[in-house]
C-alpha cells in the first residue's frame, strides 16, 4: 500500500515536470525579461550576486546549441550550468527556480 502511494506521487511528480518543461519551451522571453528575472531570482535566493555573470554569459552564449532558443527553458538551463557545484543547495535553489518561472509562465 505504502509503496504504491509513493509510486503513484512519484508518476504524478513526472507528470508535472513534463508540463513543467513543455511550458518553459514554449514560453518566449526577451532579454530584457529575462534580465530582470535573473536579479529577481537573485531576490528569492536562487543565487548570489557573484552568480549573476556566469548566468548572463550562458544566457547570451549558451553552451549546448539546444539552449540558443529564447525561451524560459533555455533560461532555466542558463541557471542550471553556471550553478553547477553546490549540491547541498542544488534542490532548495532548484526548488525557487521552479517558483520564479512557473510564475512568468502561469503554472503557479
């Protein structure tokens, strides 16, 4: 019973997130957008001022070619490469990310 529960939230969980990764696709956002969400994020504890630039510079030139879109997806992948590191953070930081752009896109 108890392990069926947690596979069930664990589907529903999935579920989301493809929702969740389907809306930032399609989610456009110019740069001055996404500049401002880049220091709000800084606001709700996403990162720190020092983590600003890695995230602009990922944002302008991202890395993988599959981020060149301008949309929130290739912001929240932005964040996710110049945070890489920290994995004590990593879920409480990924956790306010989903906040900040789950809002901009209408899924709060």
């Amino acid at each position: 019973m108890i392990t069926e529960r947690a596979i069930g939230q664990l589907m529903t969980k999935w579920h989301d997130q493809d929702k969740r990764i389907a809306a930032y696709k399609e989610a456009v956002i110019s740069d001055a957008y996404a500049h401002d969400l880049i220091i709000k994020a800084c606001d709700v504890g996403v990162c720190g001022n020092r983590s600003i630039p890695p995230v602009l510079h990922e944002w302008r030139e991202p890395r993988y070619d599959a981020f060149e879109g301008r949309n929130v997806w290739s912001l929240f992948n932005a964040f996710t490469e110049a945070l890489k590191g920290n994995l004590v953070e990593l879920p409480r930081r990924t956790e306010a990310l989903h906040g900040l752009l789950d809002s901009y896109v209408g899924l709060n």
